[in-house]
C-alpha cells in the first residue's frame, strides 16, 4: 500500500510534466533521471541518468520518448503516417541490482542493441493529438529473439505552458526473446536448484502511464512520464521474478531547437 500511495503522489507531481516529448514534433535535447527495477520482474528499484531526445529530420530520426532509445531512417507514406527503420539499444539484466537475483545465484544478461522496422500514426481527433506506433525489433545478440510492441498515446489537457496525456503499451516476444529472459535452462537448474523453466512466445508485459511537459521559457521544458508495468503470459510465472508489476518514473530538463 505504501508503494500505492508513493506512487500517487509522484504521478500527482508528474502529471503535469512529458506530452510535449511525446505528441509533438519539436526537437529535444537534455539530461533525465529515472527510477526503474533492476529488471521487469524485479522487486528492487535503481536511479540513473537517462537522455531526452527527440529529433526528427529529413530522412534521420532519433528519440527516447517512446520507451525505447532508437534512431534510423524515416519517411513520410501519406499525411501523419510514416515508416521507419531503426537501430535501439536494448537493456541487459544484472544479478547485481537485485538482492532476489543475487541470492538465487542468477546469471546476469549483457545489455545489446537490435534492429527493426516501425509504422508510427499521428492525428488529431478534434483538440486531441493521437500518436499510434507499431514496432517490431530483432535483438542483434544470438539467441535473444524479437519483439513487437504496439503504443498508443493521447494527449489529455493542455493550458498555457503545461500538457499531461496518457498512454498504454502491450509488448509480445517470440520463445527465444522470452525464454533468454525468463526461461531456466537445466544447467541454470541444476546451479541454482530452481526448476527448469521454458516460456514461450506470447504477451511478455502490458503497460499503462502518464505524460507531460512544462514550458519554463521559450527554449527550457521540463519533461516527465510514469508508467505501472505488468509481465504477463510465461513470463509472469518465471522463476527468475520476484514482483511481477512493476513502476518507472523519469524526468528530465531538455532545450528546444
């Protein structure tokens, strides 16, 4: 309950602080911090400095706004519909951040990079900015499988300088993507007495969170968003996860160009 109310509270200060990162197209650069668990699954919370980016050139684009750090190629199919190929780095996992990995003797997963293709919708219905992004990702790592997340994000308010909205997330990997996250294999087992453990392809998490942005001048906007996370599917049964709901919060000061 307390985690509960610790959250409220944040999102009540937040709320008002990442839409413009997100549902704009102005270009973004600076410094963030956020809080996130050691690993989706993890009990245990960490603080680290993150980029706020947002760059959408002519045919470059790069961002961190949308939950993962990417950057690639962009072009424009019709009016608010584009494509795009893209490079994003993808977080490892270490025993190290969490007190639950460390005991049962975990291995740690190296952090990678991965590549993929993306169709990213925006429109306005009335006064609300809609953005719908489809990604599909293939971890460059051997064995690490792929993934496809769908994102849809609504603009909720906006008065003078500040802008809130609202988004959810659903993410699917294929049995290797899920089983080099969640499975135990049996010489895992037999190091650190588990059970043998296999997850298949399916609905890995689903998300939901909110957004916003403050405009301090004409050049500064503080940017935020937090998000409640929840494994699903073999991944949520997995040996390897202490608490399978988890939150992130992050803010960050960017300049505008």
């Amino acid at each position: 309950m307390r985690a509960v109310a610790a959250s409220a509270v944040i999102l009540s200060a937040i709320l008002p602080t990442l839409a413009r990162a997100e549902l704009s197209d102005e270009t973004l650069l600076g410094p963030g911090l956020r809080s996130r668990p050691a690993y989706d699954g993890s009990a245990s919370q960490h603080v680290e400095l993150v980029p706020v980016i947002r760059y959408f050139g002519e045919p470059w684009f790069a961002r961190s706004t949308q939950g993962v750090l990417e950057g690639g190629l962009r072009t424009e199919l019709a009016p608010g519909l584009h494509a795009a190929a893209q490079l994003a780095y993808e977080a490892g996992r270490k025993t190290s951040e969490s007190a639950f990995l460390t005991r049962l003797g975990a291995p740690s997963i190296g952090a990678g990079a991965s590549l993929g293709a993306q169709l990213e919708w925006d429109h306005f219905f009335g006064p609300v900015p809609i953005t719908l992004l489809l990604r599909g990702r293939q971890h460059l790592g051997t064995k690490r499988g792929a993934q496809a997340d769908l994102r849809l994000s609504a603009g909720v308010f906006r008065s003078g300088r500040v802008s809130a909205g609202l988004f959810a997330q659903t993410i699917w990997a294929n049995a290797d993507s899920a089983t080099s996250l969640y499975g135990v294999s049996a010489q895992q087992a037999a190091a650190t007495g588990l059970p043998a453990f296999s997850a298949h392809s399916g609905l890995l998490s689903a998300s939901v969170g909110a957004l916003g942005s403050v405009e301090l001048n004409r050049e500064w906007v503080v940017v935020g968003s937090m998000d409640v996370r929840r494994l699903q599917g073999d991944a949520a049964r997995s040996p390897w996860v202490d608490k399978p709901a988890n939150h992130s919060v992050s803010m960050g000061l960017a300049h505008r160009f």
